[in-house]
C-alpha cells in the first residue's frame, strides 16, 4: 500500500510540474502573439492578458508542486558538514536533491514572476526586452519535477 501511495505522489509533483512548465510555454506563445516593435534590447510592446493569466497559473503550480514534494519528503536535517560526511550516500543524495529544488524553485519562480509581471500593465509598455522569461520558467518547472521525484524517493528511502 505504501508502494502504491508512493507512486501516486510521485505522479502527482511530476503532473503538477510539468502543466507548470507547459502554462509556461503557452504563455510565452500568447505573449509573442501581441503587437510589438523590437529594436535590439529594447522593446516596446502591448500586455497580454492571456499570457498573464497562463503566467500566474504556472508560478501557482510550481510552487503548490513544491510545497507538496517537500511537505510529503519530510525533514531530513543535516546541519553540519560532518553530519554530512558521516551520513549515508541515500542521505546525501537527500540533501542534495533538497538544496537543489530550492534552487530550482527560485530561478523558476522569478523568471515566471518576471515575464508574467511585464504582462501585468494596462497600455503598453517599453523597456528591455522581457524576452524568453516564460518559457525559462517553464523549462524549470521540469527541471524542478525531476528534482522533487528524486528528493521525494531518497527521503521516502532513507528513512529505515
């Protein structure tokens, strides 16, 4: 029964990522479909509402995906570099993969952040080019499941 509860978490961090990342995409399509004038880095172009709602709604699941790998993987504290050093190799990768999702979760979060924020506006906007931030993001958001599957069935394993 355990096997089949964990399956199922890992399924849902992976289908929660992974509709982050396609949002992500999407709203980079919607973005890319407004008017806009570019000329070299800079950018002078029209929100889009669509892209900030796709937007808003990949940074959600990402972070809800986050929440629940890390609230389901429990705690595995090391607070040393010797705790570390004397830990199990299962441990380890633990931690790593821990360290590693946090990372991920912030550069995917504040490159969603940014590109769904450059929509935000009511007219039109110019500045530097805000390009590619979305689907960054979305990348990351994969990114991200990998890493959370993999915190999730170390912790999940190292904890005999």
């Amino acid at each position: 029964m355990a096997k089949v509860a964990g399956i199922f978490m890992c399924l849902l961090i992976v289908i929660m990522d992974v509709g982050a990342g396609i949002l992500g995409f999407e709203a980079e399509i919607a973005q890319n479909k407004v008017k806009h004038l570019r000329l070299w880095i800079f950018e002078c172009r029209e929100p889009s509402h669509q892209a900030f709602m796709l937007g808003l709604g990949a940074a959600v699941l990402l972070g809800l995906a986050h929440a629940v790998a890390n609230l389901l993987g429990g705690c595995n504290c090391i607070c040393s570099q010797q705790e570390f050093d004397k830990a199990s190799p299962n441990r380890q990768m633990t931690v790593v993969c821990f360290i590693l999702t946090w990372v991920v979760l912030a550069g995917g979060l504040s490159t969603l952040v940014i590109g769904t924020m450059s929509n935000n506006r009511s007219d039109g906007s110019c500045g530097f080019s805000h390009h590619h931030f979305l689907s960054i993001g979305g990348i990351l958001c994969f990114l991200h499941g990998l890493f959370s599957v993999a915190y999730y069935v170390s912790a999940t394993a190292s904890i005999d």
